[in-house]
C-alpha cells in the first residue's frame, strides 16, 4: 500500500542543501557522525570498471558529482546509468514505464532536487541588481 506524502529525505542530504534542523532532526553533529558512519561501512561509490558508452557518460555527468552518495547506493545508480545508456541508444523504442524508472530511480538518488546544483559563479555579474 502506498504511503501520503513525501518520502523523508536521508541525513547527509539534510546536511548537503541546509535543510537540517535541530529541533526536527537531532543535532548536526550526531548526523554527520552517522553519514561518516556510513560511508565508512559502505565505502565510496566508485564506476563500475564494464560500464561503457552512454551509462558512463550518465556516471561521469550524474552520479560522480553527486558526493552524498554511498556504496550502498551503487545497484540504483548502475540502474540508472543503465536505463539511461537504453534511453540514449535508442529513445524511440523506450516505454512510458521505463521513463517512470528513470525518474524514480533519479529521485530515490537525490538527483532531481535543485538545491543540490552547485551555481557556477564565472559568469558575469549585472551592474544593477548584484551587489
């Protein structure tokens, strides 16, 4: 059965885009023992050494950048990597379902929320409004 609302979103995400709060979710520093924690147990995620063509382009523009991500993490992103490669090899002959994949998968990796783009500040500011 289906749970309302929005999923709860994992501590290191909180602590990434500045959503943490102390009153609802504990202290800070607790968290980030806690993600330290995990990224001790599962490692680091790194590319599969297979992974060619588009999926590893999808790793290396996606999944590399996004550094709240874990090993315990690593079947959704090869998932999704996967998905992507069959999206880009061939886009007419992918269903509606598989698109519903793709994005649940990018949800479930945190890669559909903006505050987690980093603003790239070398472009040039206006003489109006910046200060």
């Amino acid at each position: 059965m289906a749970t309302r609302g929005a999923k709860p979103k994992p501590e290191h995400l909180r602590l990434v885009d500045g959503t943490h709060r102390n009153t609802r979710h504990g202290a800070a520093a607790k968290a980030r023992e806690a993600v330290e924690g995990a990224v001790e147990a599962f490692g680091v995620l790194t590319k599969p050494k297979q992974m060619r063509g588009h999926a590893a382009d999808a790793w290396k523009r996606y999944i590399a950048p996004a550094g709240w991500l874990d090993a315990s993490r690593e079947p959704a992103a090869i998932a999704f990597c996967e998905l992507w490669d069959e999206f880009r090899s061939a886009p007419l002959k992918f269903p509606a379902a598989k698109h519903g994949q793709l994005r649940a998968y990018m949800s479930e990796l945190g890669l559909t929320d903006e505050r987690n783009r980093v603003e790239k500040e070398d472009k040039p500011g206006d003489e109006f409004f910046d200060d």
